[in-house]
C-alpha cells in the first residue's frame, strides 16, 4: 500500500466521526522537540472536533480542530513520525513508516467501543463544587458546606480555569525547593490564594507575595491569609513600576497591569529569571498611539478596529520578545470577569533557547512595519542588544 492510500484510508475513517482516541509518536529526528500527539473527539458548542494533546519534554499543549482541519494537520505528522495508532469504534489501525516512508499498515477488528465526547459532560473542575475549599468558603465563594453560591458561579470558573493554566505549568517549575511567586496588581486575591492552596495541596513549599495599590484590600487579604494559617501567603502594598524586592523568582503573575505596567512585570520576571509567567495584560494603549502604517489604514481608520488591533498587536509583539529572550511562550484564551467575557492570557516558559536570525528578523520586520517602539523592548534593550542590535531602535 501507497502511503497517499494509507493516508485516505485513515481520513475517510476520521470522517465518520466514530474515532476513539489515536497515538502519534516516534519521531524521526531526535531533536524534535515535539515527542508524542494523541487524539481525542469532543464536542464543542454541539460541533465536533478533534482535540490534539501535544507532549513535549517538560510541557504539554492542546488544540481543538475541526474534522478536515485535523485530516489536514495529520499530513504534517505523516513527514515527522513512523508510529500511528488509531482506534476507532470496532476496529483499530496502527500505521508504520519506514525511513524511506515505506509502509506497514494493520487493521484489527475490536470489540465495539463507546466514543465519549469529553466536553459533552458535566465539566470537571480542578476546585470542586460541593467539597468545601477554606480560602473559597471565606472568601464568600462558596458556603460552608461547600456549595457554589449562584452570583459567585462565574467568578469559581475563573478560578478553576486559572489554575488549568498553574497546573500545566508545574513540569517547568522547580522541583524540590521552595518556590517563589508574586502577584502584581492582585486585587483581591481570589487567584493569589487559589494558587497558594492549589501548590501546597500539590505538595510543593511555597512563599507567594500579592502586591496591590489599595492598603485596605492588602490589610484584609493578610488577615484572611492569617487566619487560614497560609503561613507561606503574604501581601505588600506596593507600586509594580517600584517593587524591586527580589533577586529571583520562579512564577511570576500579573492579571489587569493596566497598559504598560504589564511590559514592566514582564521584564522585571526576566530579569528575575521567572522559569513560568502568567500575565493577563489590559488597556493595550501604548501601541495605539504609535501605530503609522498606510497599508493598514483601511483597517486603522475605524477608531474600534484599531483599539482591537493595537491590542492583538501588543500582545503578538510582547510575546515574541519573551520567545527572543528564551521563553516558550503562548498566547491563551481566559475567562475574564473585569472587563470582558474572554481576555487573552501570556503563558512563557523558561528555556533559555537562543532565538534564530530567522525569528529575529520576522519580529524587527513586523515591528518596522507598524512603526512600533514596545516599551518591553526598551526596558530590555540591553538584554535585547546582547543577543542582536537588529532588536535594539
């Protein structure tokens, strides 16, 4: 059999929708970084998809596809892997490739096999609904007993959707040492404490700083912290553009620094050589008021699209330069209560991996195009000229 046969042969199977988990691994280079994907269907807003798991050493990533976007994204895969796995409803399919892509393709007949639709059940949530948590229970999410107040079902979201984020991120921290965590501009600390218990629960020893303007909000979140016997959780009052108490850092976490103040956080959790950062960043405005592109002005010229733009554009740039700086970083979909239904989340991860010319002369080219001067870019220009002066204006 032709590998274009063998590769038709899965895509028509993948289209019944009666897949029920697959396995891609193997990879032909060793220095792939990308070890192993598995497969999954779900349903999402009643449309299927499929879910691809993607295992890397240290991390694991997720991407949801439409059926003839995940055939298409297979195709890759057929070039970079030699073992496929595929189960479906009443048979499986293991696929071999050779080095010269020669193929070795098996059908087994099986037992009929249930798909289950994972998002078509109830959603399970790290924080349960019904278990009482301390810091939940007295910070008025849930009561006693444990049940999730109604007005306060968005807000137990969001705090569960957070901590998807801190739990996939635990392979990049530190193990074996007490972990050292800030939160700039905490507020009132439903994600601060929620992290702090999540850890401690997980094992780990941990000493967590929130760092607020509003004395009176700090006051009360050190008595609640107090009172739970978090002993590792404290909160300062203090300025993001003035804290310079630390040495290093481990999780860096900053949601809501308004415009700029988040580009300081960052720079302050690169400096601190933070190994994950988790930023929620806001009122992107800084780009907006630089932005000089004439091909764009179809686009720009339109107050509303240019304040979505500027936002986008921010948040593309900001990451690329925690990429050029040595982080895996990703830009993530978050439930955001403060200011609109969704926000998007900067999730990096410390590899101190060099970036290529090629990467470096994408971000100078993108940044050249939009005649843009980040602000990141100039708190860490000396950073940034160390390692090109393409990167520094």
């Amino acid at each position: 059999m032709e590998l274009t046969e063998a590769k038709a042969l899965i895509a028509g199977k993948i289209e019944t929708k009666t897949l029920v988990n697959a396995t891609i691994s193997g990879p032909r280079q060793k220095s792939n970084e990308l070890k192993r994907i598995k497969l999954k269907p779900i349903l999402l807003k009643d449309t299927y998809h499929i879910q691809f798991e993607f295992q890397y050493e240290r991390i694991l990533k997720h991407e949801n596809l439409l059926i003839d976007e995940a055939i298409e994204r297979l195709e890759i895969f057929y070039e970079d892997f030699r073992q496929f796995q595929f189960r479906f409803e009443k048979e499986s399919v293991q696929l071999q490739l050779s080095k010269k892509f020669k193929v070795n393709l098996k059908t087994t007949k099986e037992e009929a096999q249930q798909v289950e639709l994972a998002h078509d059940r109830k959603k399970s949530y790290l924080l349960e609904d019904g278990v009482p948590t301390p810091f939940l229970v007295r910070l008025g999410v849930q009561t006693p007993d444990g049940k999730v107040k109604r007005q306060k079902y968005d807000k137990f979201k969001q705090i569960n959707r957070f901590l998807e984020f801190v739990d996939d991120s635990i392979p990049a921290l530190p193990q074996g040492q007490t972990l050292r965590i800030l939160d700039f501009g905490c507020g009132k600390a439903y994600l601060t404490f929620a992290l702090y218990h999540y850890l401690t629960e997980k094992g780990f020893e941990v000493a967590v700083t929130g760092l607020d303007l509003k004395r009176e909000v700090i006051e009360e979140c050190n008595e609640i912290a107090r009172d739970l016997g978090y002993d590792g959780l404290d909160f300062l009052v203090g300025d993001i553009h003035d804290y310079s108490g630390e040495d290093a850092v481990d999780m860096m976490v900053t949601l809501h620094a308004c415009d700029v103040a988040t580009d300081v956080a960052l720079s302050r959790a690169v400096r601190w050589g933070a190994s994950v950062i988790l930023s929620v960043p806001c009122c992107q405005k800084e780009l907006n008021r630089q932005l000089d592109c004439a091909p764009l002005e179809v686009m720009l010229q339109h107050g509303l699209i240019k304040d979505k733009f500027a936002s986008l554009a921010t948040d593309s740039i900001r990451a690329e330069l925690l990429t050029i700086l040595g982080y895996e970083t990703q830009l993530l979909e978050f439930i955001d209560l403060e200011h609109t239904p969704k926000n998007t989340l900067i999730r990096a991860y410390r590899t101190g991996k060099a970036p290529t010319e090629e990467k470096i002369d994408r971000y100078v080219a993108f940044r050249d195009m939009l005649g843009a001067k980040p602000f990141l870019a100039v708190e860490m220009s000396e950073r940034l000229g160390q390692i090109s002066s393409k990167l520094v204006q």
